[in-house]
C-alpha cells in the first residue's frame, strides 16, 4: 500500500535536500524510485505543456504591442513584463523538472546496474539487462527531446526581456512601431521552441505509457 499525498509531501519537504536519504525513505513508505521517475516525467511533461502554452500567449501578446493603435501604452507596457514575468517563472519550472528526472533516474540506473551483478541465475539476469538496457535507451532519448526543448528557452526570453526593457524607457508608438522588424526573428525562435516541447511531450507520453503498461 502506498503512502498517501499528505506523507509524500511532508516527507519531500524534510528530506528533498538529501536526495539518497529521500529515496530511501520512499522506499520504505512503498513508493519506489521507479514511481518517482514516472510522476517526474509527468511533472516534466506537464511543465512544458504549460511552458508552451504561455510562450504562445507572450508571442500573441508582444505582436499586439508592436500593431499598436492607440490607448494606453504604458498599460500594454506593464502587460507585457507581467507576461514576461510569467514566462520566466515556466521557464523556470521546465529547468527544475528536467533536473529532478535527471536525479531520479541517475539513482533509479545506478541501482538497477549494481543489482544486476546480484543474480544467480544467468538467464534472469540476461533478462534484466536486456529490459535495463531498453530502459536506459528510451530515457536518454526522452532527456535529449527535453533537453533540446529547454535550450529553447532562452534564444526566446533574450528579445522578449529587451522589448519589454525598451518599452520601459520609449512609451510612444512611433518607437513601438520600430519593434516590428523583431517580430519575424522572435517569431521563427517561438515557433521552434514549440516544435522541439511537442516532440518531447510526445516522447515523455510514450515513456510514461510504457512504464506504467509495465506495473
């Protein structure tokens, strides 16, 4: 039986900066390594998806700003840096998720590995290996996915941290009208952003069906 949320969550609280001691609790509560990994991966999936969906918003948003027409500016200024703002914070988040699958799964690899010189038996260990080394090589693809996508991120937030620092200090729409020539670039980064989150939610999908299919 496994522990409920409310342990989970203190237990995470208490033990999160001692990653060893963290998993060797959850253990003994019944949660292993291996249903950390999934509810990371979902974590992480679930990170970009929203990462995604607010990078579309903040590409929206800024080509509204630059089509200007008339109103308050210095209200589409602050808009714009709340967005920003936004974007940085899920940014943030995609980092963070990828780290702690990263961590999970060196601990989750190391031990399955360690355990396969255990065996007896030479044909469960045959066994064992050829599941770790399927394991292994979906994972490292799903972290290149992910990793990819997270290289994303900046090459997006760098021209968006500069409009809206310009616009800061040039609240005139003749200077607005000026971003315009950004929007094409900052376009092209956005839509490869997205292109590299969706291949890796794809890739995170697969990967949690599979482990699950596998309980």
């Amino acid at each position: 039986m496994k522990a409920g949320p409310g342990i989970l969550f203190a237990v995470s609280l208490l033990l999160g900066a001692c990653s060893s001691a963290y998993y060797g609790t959850m253990e003994k509560l019944g949660v292993h390594k291996r249903d950390i990994m999934v509810d990371r991966v979902v974590a992480a999936r679930d990170a970009q998806t929203e990462a995604k969906e607010q990078f579309l918003t903040a590409m929206e948003q800024f080509r509204g700003v630059v089509a200007f027409q008339g109103g308050d500016l210095e209200r589409e200024y602050h808009k714009l840096d709340a967005t920003l703002q936004e974007s940085e914070a899920r940014a943030a988040a995609v980092r963070e998720r990828i780290s702690a699958v990263e961590d999970v799964s060196g601990a989750l690899f190391s031990e399955w590995e360690a355990e396969l010189g255990q065996y007896s038996s030479d044909t469960l260990r045959q066994a064992s290996q050829r599941k770790y080394d399927a394991t292994k090589r979906k994972y490292t693809q799903l972290l290149a996915a992910m990793k990819r996508a997270e290289a994303r991120l900046e090459p997006v937030l760098v021209p968006l941290r500069d409009q809206v620092l310009f616009m800061k200090h040039n609240l005139n729409a003749r200077a607005i009208a000026g971003l315009s020539e950004e929007v094409v670039s900052v376009q092209a980064n956005v839509d490869r952003l997205v292109r590299e989150m969706e291949s890796a939610i794809t890739q995170a999908d697969a990967f949690i069906a599979e482990l699950r299919a596998e309980e």
